[in-house]
C-alpha cells in the first residue's frame, strides 16, 4: 500500500499483539485477591528490539507488589534530557467483532477516502510508540523512554508502571527538564488534567422478613433518599469551576442491595465516581459528600449510611506559561489545553517533575472501530521530531 511509512509499519507491528490487560481473581482465608496478569511476551520484546536497534540498554522494571510481573520498559536517554511515556497495554476488544467489520488486531485500510490504522489501542495509545520510534530513527537525540503495561487496569496494581519506574530514576538520580505524555490530545499541548476517585456509600437498614416490613428497615429506600441528595449536591458542585477543566463531576455506575425477594434488605452499596479539579483533594472532596447527604436527608455518617474513600488519584495543573513554551517548540501544535480523563501524567506532576501532554486525535479511543489516520499520525511523529530537536 502507497505513503506507508515507519512509524504507520511500527504501530501495526505493536497492534498485531494482543496487550489487552487481564486480572486473576482469586479466593485467600475467605478474601477475594486480585493480581494483575503479565501482558504478552512478545510485545516486550519486540519494544525492546527497538530500543537496542536505537542505541538504547532498555531496563525492566519490575511489579514492587509482583516480582513476576513485568510492570514497564525504562530506556535512560543519552543527549537529550527529556522523558517521554505511553503505554504498551489496552482495554479489552468488549464488541468489537460485533460493530466493526475491521480486525481489532489491527489493519491499515480507507474510511471516508483517507487511508486509516485501525486497531484496538490505535489511538491508545499504539500509534504514539510508533510515531516516538519512527522519530528517533531519523534523528540523533536520544531522550529518556518509560513504557508502562499497567495503565488501563492500573487501579489494581497501583499504577506500579509509572511509580516504579519514577522510583527507579529518583534512586539513580535521572532528572528530565520535562515528561511528555503521549496520550492522545488532538494535537494540543495540555498542561491540566482532572483527577480521579470512587467513594462506596453504604446505606444501612435493618433485616427482616417480606411478610412483616415494618419489622425492619429497608435499606434500599434509604438509598433512594441518599442518590436524590447526590443528585442536588451534583448540582451545587457545577458552581465551582476550573478555567480549563469546568467543575468536577459525579456518576453513580453501581448499585447493589437486598438478597432475597421475600426480604427487607439491611443493606445497599451505591458506588460512584467523581473526577476531580485541582484544588480539591480527594479526602475533602468525600466530606462534602457526606455533609451534602446528611443536610438534606438528616442521616449520620456512620448510622443510617457509611461513606468510604476508595480509589483516589489527584489532578494536576502545570502553569500555563510552561504550556506555551513547549508548544512554541512544536510548529504544528494547535494551542494548549486541559484533559478530563485520568492518566499517569497526573502521578508524575505530583512526583514534583514538569509534564505536558502531547499526542494524536483523542476521538474513537476505546470504541469499536478505533482507529487513527495515517496523515495524524505521522503529524505526530514529525511533532515528536520537534519536541526532541528543540528540547
């Protein structure tokens, strides 16, 4: 096929593999124990035949929590004193085969007359590693490289990619100017970008049979006055607004109470998620939460309901003139930016290093169908290009 070049070759070679992130749950003295698996062999290897190719003594850095687990790959850069960082890893294919009539292991084809990649992990974020491969085959510089397999499932092993690989440069004294994240931003240089955390709130009841209700407490109602208290303070939260991210956000994505029909449940899990802005920690963020329920349903914490913290990830925000200074140095740059979605240039900012985020398109990503055209992505490598000659 006609305009196919290294970066396009690079990025199908790595789509080719299945890194989709998988979890073995298993049951230890009556608790349920989850440990993320190793992606596919190859795919280290293949990224590493590419470092060596490059001049580079590629590092494993292994799990600190799974020694057996291979957590990211650590190039150290010779002549350029920048860091850029993606991931190998990718959500699983979900429906795919069903509305997509394209090999989800990637294939280079047309859609609406532009020849595109498609893949799973085609924008996230395969094509980036190819770009950022393709880029430093055609130029001297060598900057540093983390490639992490633990970003899409990274809740369960605590992100140990990027924290061990950060672990790893502190200890040996690597000090980038700065980290580029290669996570897609459509091409702008983006500096913000929102934090992530779930709170579990049990509403509390009191059993009893379904034939005699008022014995108990149900549970389940109590709930129903718990999610009308989150959907007012939802509202409240809207008025506090960060100039590049908006105001922080809340979904409910599950609910889970009762056993049995012909009983009154003496418990209900709501479980939610909200994405946070910079100025609001996780910890005060739940507070609110629980005043919030508690003025309007006149229930206690602790009582009638119990809310507790569980994942809790900061945003971050980098001063908007480091921003502009990074995109003077790419031409094709769009401008600057912030991004909703949590990623690992979030744990790198608040490591205390300075980090943008640089990539492709961020449309498709995780759809059936994703794919990247080959036009954008060597736009990105050409941007990478950039980034390294004008460091």
């Amino acid at each position: 096929m006609d305009n196919i070049n290294l970066e396009h070759e690079i990025a199908l070679e790595l789509l080719k593999i299945d890194t989709t992130v998988n979890i073995l749950k298993e049951q230890v003295n009556d608790e349920e124990k989850i440990t993320l698996l190793q992606i596919d062999d190859s795919v280290i290897e293949l990224t590493k035949r590419h470092l060596i190719e490059l001049g580079y003594t590629p590092i494993i850095i292994k799990d600190h929590k799974n020694n057996n687990r291979i957590a990211a790959i650590f190039a150290e850069g010779t002549n350029c004193n920048i860091a850029f960082q993606g991931h190998l890893d990718t959500v699983p294919k979900n429906e795919w085969d069903k509305e997509c009539e394209y090999n989800w292991l990637g294939e280079i084809t047309e859609k609406n007359e532009e020849k595109v990649l498609f893949g799973r992990g085609a924008i996230d974020m395969k094509a980036q590693i190819g770009a950022l491969f393709a880029s430093l085959y055609e130029t001297n510089k060598r900057p540093h490289i983390i490639l992490t397999t633990d970003e899409e499932m990274g809740h369960y092993s605590g992100f140990a990619g990027i924290h061990n690989t950060l672990d790893y440069m502190k200890r040996n004294n690597i000090s980038p100017e700065f980290f580029v994240n290669m996570e897609a931003s459509s091409f702008n240089v983006t500096y913000s970008r929102k934090g992530a955390m779930t709170v579990n709130i049990y509403g509390k009841g009191k059993s009893a049979h379904g034939s005699r209700p008022e014995e108990g407490i149900n549970s389940i109602y109590r709930a129903r006055r718990i999610i009308e208290a989150i959907e007012n303070h939802i509202e409240e939260i809207k008025q506090i607004k960060d100039p590049v991210l908006g105001y922080r956000t809340i979904n409910i994505g599950k609910i889970s109470g009762g056993s049995r029909v012909n009983t009154v449940p003496d418990e209900t899990i709501i479980n939610l998620e909200s994405r946070l802005i910079p100025g609001e920690t996780g910890e005060q963020a739940t507070e609110k939460l629980i005043a919030a329920i508690s003025k309007q349903t006149g229930f206690t914490q602790g009582n009638e309901f119990e809310a507790i913290l569980g994942m809790n990830y900061p945003p971050y925000q980098m001063p908007v003139e480091f921003a502009k200074s990074i995109a003077e140095k790419i031409p094709l740059a769009k401008g600057i930016g912030g991004e909703f979605g949590f990623a690992e240039d979030n744990f790198i900012c608040n490591k205390g290093f300075n980090v943008i985020g640089f990539g492709p398109t961020n449309q498709h990503a995780h759809e059936p169908g994703e794919y990247v055209t080959l036009n954008d992505l060597t736009k990105c490598k050409d941007c990478y290009i950039s980034l390294i000659e004008n460091k």
